[in-house]
C-alpha cells in the first residue's frame, strides 16, 4: 500500500543514453542474461526540455548574465566553441586545459559486440595476458568505460620488455652470423637471392631504436595503460617481424641451421661458437613466433580489424587490413620458396639431365693427356700401353716399396695398375693440400654429395688401408697357402678365402669386375670410406670445372672462383717421387714471375692424372675389364706354382733425365 502511494521515479534526461555507452555494445541474449540476473525496477526518462533554437527569433527571450570577469555566460561559450573540438573548455577567464592526451577506443576499429568478447578472451587466454580476467564479472568490470579497452598493468610493466629483450637477442644473434662470415660468404648475402641470404639482409637491417622507446612509454604509463595506448608499439614491432612470418615457423628455423652448415665448411670456421648461434638463433625465433607474433596478435586484431579471426587464419584472412595498418606493403614479405616436394623433383630433373651428358670413366682427350704426362714422369713404365697389362711391379717398388703383398700381383690383375695410380695421384695430393680451396663459394660444386678436402684426406687410405691391412692380408695368407699346400686351392677354407679375395677387389677398387665365385656366400663390404670409383669421378668432376675456370681467366691472372690461390708457386711439405719430376717439368728453380710450377698447373696435371684411373676402374670398356679374373696371382714359368719376387729396374731416374734431355732438344730445334 505503502508502495502504491510512493511517487514514482524518473531518470534525468539522456541517462540511459550515457549508461549504453558506458556499458559498450552487447549482445541481445547477453543483455536478456543480465535482466535476468540483476532484476529492479524499470525507471522512464523525463522529457527533454524544449529547444527554443530554432524557433523564430522575434519570439525567443535572452537574458544576459554578467559575471565577475564582465563577460556574459554567452560570450564565454562562444569564444569555448572557437577553440575546436579538439580542446577542452577553458575556465573563467580563457585559460586553456593543458592536460596530456589519451587515446581512447575511438582510435579502434568499430566491431560487434560479439567479436569484442572473443578478442577480450584472447586477450584474456595465459599465452596472451593482455587483458586482465576477472571471471563472471568481467561484464561488470567491461560496464565502465575506462576499463572496456583496459590493459593489465603485468603486460605493460614486465612482459613488453621481456618481449623487447626477446627481439634483441634474436637480432643480435643473426647479425653475429653476418658478421663472422668470411667475406666470400658476405658478397653472397649482400647479392644472392636464395631465400637465405634474402633472410640474412633483412633481419641485418632491423633496429629496436623506436621499439625500445615506445616500450619505455608503454612501461611508463603500465598503471592506466590501454589497447589503444599499445598501437604505436604493436605498429613498430609488427613492421619488422611480419616480414619474415610468412617463411614459415619451421622453414625460418632450417634456414638458421642451413647457415650454420654453410658457415661450418669454411676453414677455421669456429665451430663451437658456430653451434651456439644457432641454438640461441632457433630458440630465440621460437619465443618471436610463439609469444610475440601469436602472442600479440590479437592486439593486432583489435586496431587493424573489424572482426575476429583464429591464429594464423587470421594473417591470412585480413593481409590487406594488416598492411594498410602497419604501413607495409606486400613487397616488403619474404615468402617461402617453393615446397620441398617440388624442389627435389626439379632438382631430380635436372640431375637426369647432367647424367645424360655425364659419362662415367670417359676416355676423352684429358686421359690421353693423362697416359702421356704419366709417361714423361716415368718413361717406359709402360703407361702408353696398358692394354697390355705391363707389369709395373719391377718399375715402382724401388720407388714406392709397396706393402707385402702387392708382390704377388699377377700384371694381367688389373689391381696392379689401381695401387700404383693411387700412389701417383696420393704424390700429387700432397701438394695439392696446401692450395686454398673454396669450393663452397661454388654452388654447382658445393652441391655434390661429397667435399674434397675429405676426399683427398682419405686417399692415402685407400692403399693404407683398404689394400695393405685388408685386401694384401688375404692375398699374402692365400698365395702362402697355396705354395705350402697342393690342395689348399680346392679346400673350403681356400675357397672361402679366394671368395673374400675376389669381392673385395670388386668393393674396394674395381666396381666393374667380374669373376666366379668360388662360393655363393657374399661378404659384407667393410669399407668405412666412400667407394674409390665415386670418390674418382667425384674429384674429376671439381677438377676439370676447376681447370676450366683457371683456363678461362690466365690471361691476366685473375680471380678464379673455387681456387683462392692459383697463380701461387706450389708447395710440397716433403720432396716425392712426384714432386721432383714436376719441379723440373715446370722449371720450379726459376723466379716467380716466369715459373710454370704454380698451384694452377699443379690442378691440371693432377687432374690429368686422376683421369687416368677414373677411366681403368670406371669405364667398363677399358683394360681393367678384359684381363682373366683368373690370373690372380704371379705364377713360376718353371713349377707352375705362386712366384713371390721379380727382378727390380734401377733405371727410372736416368731414363727420366734421357727424357727431359730429348724434349729440350726438340722444343729447340722447332
């Protein structure tokens, strides 16, 4: 009754127009939500009052109020409405506010109110910790305005300069790659397109200048802070790190590992640091992608779009809106390149197309150029008639004291003319590891599934070890056997050693042969070294790309790419049996200015040389192939049984000097 007779309120007018805008937009089922809960009374507004402005003027009163300044109330409001909409209204008297600006949520796109709820719970989410989360009520805590776009005081005061410290240790970590690159590797990042380099040069360029001093202002004002305060932050960070996003999360961290394999092939390539680096440029890249560039973005979203989108759909869905925000354009993104998939099909492509034209053991001009030098450093060792499997035992054990074993080698075993080219051409590396390859700086010769400094590292090995502690311990113990005990040869034993015999020539040296097998048991190859006939055609192949180039620019001794030092005299650490026929050849006692005995030539004739053998192991035409996989072994003209020792030549040095001397002699009468 009570109730009844109370008079019933009203709200002054324009209140419930200031309390929607308070409150922010919503939702239809969400305000029905809040009905429900809250509940009360149902208040109507009073009317306006009229407006007597537009009436017309013979009918409108205006009483002038004088105040203690002597100006009417109507002068001040006019001279107020003078300054613009930009300023506040002075106080008595024209005094201008001078309060600092705040951005508000007018600098934000306009968005329905169910998209704002599900930026706020990204924001919201832990990865992010933007927004704070108040749980049921943030719908209260969004009511007033001041708190709608409202920043917790956490992101502002500690996690932007986490951010910050997170950029910088990237940055500095990739201009550490640019900088301890030797300058080989430096010219490539500033000319190369491989996405790599492209990679390099843009993060090489990035500064955190601005960004550190907008992170000082965001800090600074961490206690009032709001999204809209954020855009010139956001702004400046994305400017950077979008144009390297669309590589890719993964492909961005392979290009880091890709450098440091590149960086690692160099000599002297401090390889400790080198790893460091890119355990801290990979780490470092994953916090940027993970906590910044996902971690942010709905930041992002907010001033740049009018609608929400899911990570990373949304880098997708809104590019136009992203860019036209940052001030970017699509020109400044780096791209990934072409998937894997398609590159290795290329790539396959291209391969078949090298191999059409690439013959395995080719007998070409550069051999014949190889059986005639090998002939000038050792004239009559026969090397200008192999067909005829001439045995060179006699001729190169005073020279090379070979291993037992390599005594017992029957001149029809194509074994024969295999060990002693590799020690010829082990001479002839022993000079060649002093020249300063940079193979690497060559992208074709880089791309081979092989380095040549491990190829000529190993070499030795493949007589050292292949031939004399493997392949002669079976030879020496079978021919042994076979001189103590007439029926060895037919015995298991003896066979399963012939066995182990033949296969190895085949897996260690000879990938053409063909035999018998006196078993069907295959052993397993042991080698722990890349197949010498690979291994041949492999340093073929970089030679002659190399002799090419140095043919090309000898004119004016110019820079030869792969080779950093070609017009160098060469250098052997210890005189060989080698080096001291190529120093008189090439005229090594005259000065430098008109010496021949240079690393250039030294490349050729070594090149030659190697030839030589990729041709006897694989081509299967060569004489290598047409010998009888029979004769294994010397056998005695007299008993028939194994014969262990040949007369030796003493003559090597005076037929070579007989040689040089009839060369000059006819160079001279020409």
């Amino acid at each position: 009754m009570e109730n009844e007779n109370r008079p019933k309120r009203t709200l002054e007018p324009g209140t419930l127009d200031k309390t929607r805008k308070n409150i922010g937009p919503i939702d239809a089922n969400e305000a029905l939500f809040m009905q429900k809960k809250l509940g009360g009374e149902v208040l109507r507004e009073k009317l306006s009052p009229a407006d007597y402005s537009n009436m017309p003027a013979n009918r409108r009163r205006q009483d002038v109020v004088v105040k203690a300044s002597g100006r009417s109330a109507s002068d001040i409001s006019s001279q107020s409405a003078s300054f613009g909409s930009s300023f506040s209204s002075a106080a008595v008297g024209g005094i201008k506010a001078s309060a600092k600006k705040i951005r508000t949520d007018d600098d934000l796109p306009e968005i329905s109110a169910h998209d704002l709820k599900l930026m706020d719970k990204t924001m919201m989410a832990p990865g992010c910790d933007i927004k704070p989360d108040f749980g049921l009520f943030n719908f209260f805590y969004r009511m007033s305005a001041k708190n709608r776009e409202r920043v917790q005081k956490k992101f502002g005061e500690y996690i932007v300069r986490r951010h910050v410290d997170h950029i910088q240790s990237f940055i500095g970590t990739i201009k550490t790659f640019i900088q301890i690159s030797p300058d080989v590797y430096k010219a490539k990042i500033a000319t190369e397109t491989d996405l790599k380099f492209k990679f390099l040069r843009t993060v090489g360029k990035w500064t955190l200048r601005d960004i550190k001093l907008l992170a000082m202002d965001v800090e600074n004002a961490s206690d009032y802070l709001t999204v809209p305060m954020l855009i010139p932050f956001v702004r400046a960070v994305y400017r950077q790190l979008l144009t390297v996003y669309y590589i890719g999360e993964q492909q961005v961290s392979l290009l880091i590992k890709d450098i440091y394999t590149d960086l690692a092939e160099f000599p002297n390539a401090d390889k400790a640091k080198l790893q460091t680096l890119v355990k801290q440029g990979v780490t470092e890249w994953l916090y940027v992608h993970d906590q910044i560039i996902q971690g942010m973005y709905p930041l992002l979203m907010r001033m740049s779009s009018d609608e929400f989108v899911e990570f990373p759909d949304f880098f997708k869905v809104k590019i136009v809106e992203i860019l036209k925000f940052l001030g970017i354009s699509k020109f400044d993104l780096l791209l990934p390149e072409k998937k894997k998939k398609e590159k290795k099909q290329e790539e396959a492509q291209e391969k078949k197309k090298q191999e059409v034209h690439h013959i395995a053991g080719e007998k070409n001009e550069i051999v014949n150029m190889g059986l005639k030098i090998l002939d000038q450093l050792f004239p009559q060792a026969g090397f200008l008639h192999l067909e005829r499997h001439p045995d060179l035992f006699p001729y190169f054990n005073p020279i090379y004291n070979f291993e037992d074993g390599f005594n017992v080698i029957a001149p029809e075993n194509p074994l024969q003319v295999t060990i002693v080219l590799i020690l010829i051409i082990e001479d002839f590396l022993k000079g060649c590891r002093n020249i300063k390859f940079n193979i690497e700086a060559d992208e074709k010769l880089a791309a081979y599934p092989d380095k040549l400094d491990s190829a000529m590292e190993d070499w030795a090995s493949y007589y050292e070890d292949l031939f004399a502690k493997k392949l002669g311990d079976y030879l020496r113990s079978y021919v042994n056997s076979i001189y103590s005990q007439k029926e060895y040869a037919q015995s298991k034993f003896g066979k399963e050693n012939l066995n182990n015999i033949l296969w190895r020539i085949k897996f260690y040296f000879l990938p053409n042969y063909k035999f018998n097998a006196p078993v069907l048991q295959k052993p397993v190859n042991d080698a722990k070294y890349r197949p010498l006939a690979a291994r041949t055609d492999y340093i073929r192949s970089v030679l002659t790309a190399l002799v090419r180039r140095i043919d090309e620019n000898s004119a004016g001794k110019k820079t030869v790419l792969g080779v950093l030092n070609p017009w160098d005299r060469y250098t052997f650490d210890l005189p060989n049996a080698v080096s001291k026929r190529i120093d008189v050849l090439l005229g090594a006692k005259r000065d430098d200015d008109v010496t021949a005995a240079t690393n250039a030539n030294l490349i050729k004739y070594t090149l030659c040389t190697v030839s030589v053998l990729d041709w006897w192991i694989n081509n299967p035409s060569s004489p290598a192939y047409d010998a009888n996989s029979s004769k294994l072994y010397r056998i005695s003209e007299k008993d028939g049984g194994p014969l262990f020792s040949v007369p030796e030549r003493s003559d090597q040095n005076q037929l070579f000097a007989e040689g040089v001397k009839k060369a000059i002699e006819a160079k001279r009468s020409k």
